[in-house]
C-alpha cells in the first residue's frame, strides 16, 4: 500500500506572519522530521491563495485579516519546510479544502490503493476540510492526521478539530 503525506498550508503567514501562532511556530521541526520521512513523490503540498481583492470575498469577510496573498512573503511555504519539500507536488487552493487534490489521490488510488497522513495549519480550518473532502471521495482508504505536526487558532479549536476528525472516522496520531 503506497503512504501518501499531505502538508497543508506550512506557510508563512500561517506560521509568523499575518495568522501566525506559537502553536505553529512549535511544530515546525516536527514537520519537517515527518516531511523528511516520505519520499518525495508521495508527498502533496497545499498552498492557501488568494489574490489582492481578498477582503471582498466570502472568506475574507468572515476572516477579515489578509493573508496568503499569491506572490507575497506570507504566501510562501516557510524557507525550511520548503527545502524539506524538494519534489513534492504543489496545489494552490483558494479556499480551505482542495477538490483538485481529492480529484487527484481518487485517481490514483484507483490505481494502487494508497493510505493518506495529513499535517498542517490550520487543524481546525484546512487541515480538517481537507481530510474530511478526502474521506468523502474515498471512503474506504485509511486517512490518519498527526496531531504533533498541526496547529489550530487556538489550542481549544486544534483539540475540537481533533476529536470531530476522530468522530469521522480519521485517526489521530
């Protein structure tokens, strides 16, 4: 069975810039450790962007802080994930789960059965959407989050992620 490593959004702004956390910045090396782990063609990167009218859509009224702005600092995988990277396929996203990326893993699962891990920021916004999008296309493929190498907004929000994950049938490392 071919192990699939999703890391979603491991980026700037999501770490120290615009929506960054503490909580973000302590899982950096966990990430890169568990990036380091996969080889680089099993590996999917997802990258939150958006473009300069940000605060006029949906998502940027209801989370009026702009970030992930395509082509800016804080849009960019943060430097060390980055080079952990090398080789990995990048997905931009303009909004918190990636149909393109479900798309692609249903394909190839199809193809030879995969099992799927995700890491990332946030838990409890994109990590979230993108594994429960996952377990909607492909419901019998084993779909695991590792809790050491995500953060959510809060600590609060991160464990309610979690444990709705849980719920869903994901398991939680």
């Amino acid at each position: 069975m071919k192990k699939i490593l999703i890391a979603v959004d491991l980026q700037n702004d999501f770490i120290d810039g615009a929506l960054g956390t503490k909580e973000a910045q302590a899982i950096v090396k966990n990430a890169i450790g568990k990036i380091k782990s996969y080889p680089s063609e099993n590996i999917y990167a997802t990258r939150d962007t958006h473009s300069e009218n940000y605060m006029d859509t949906n998502e940027g009224k209801h989370l009026p802080v702009k970030h992930c702005i395509k082509g800016t600092d804080g849009w960019e995988i943060q430097s060390e994930i980055k080079k952990a990277l090398r080789g990995a396929r990048i997905i931009d996203k303009p909004t918190f789960g990636s149909k393109e990326l479900a798309e692609l893993l249903k394909t190839e699962n199809e193809k030879e059965p995969i099992e799927i891990e995700l890491i990332g920021l946030c838990t409890d916004i994109c990590v979230i959407s993108n594994a429960l999008l996952l377990k909607a296309f492909m419901p019998e493929v084993n779909i695991s989050v590792d809790s050491s190498c995500c953060a959510g907004v809060t600590p609060e929000s991160h464990q309610k992620a979690l444990d709705t994950m849980k719920m869903c049938h994901i398991d939680v490392k």
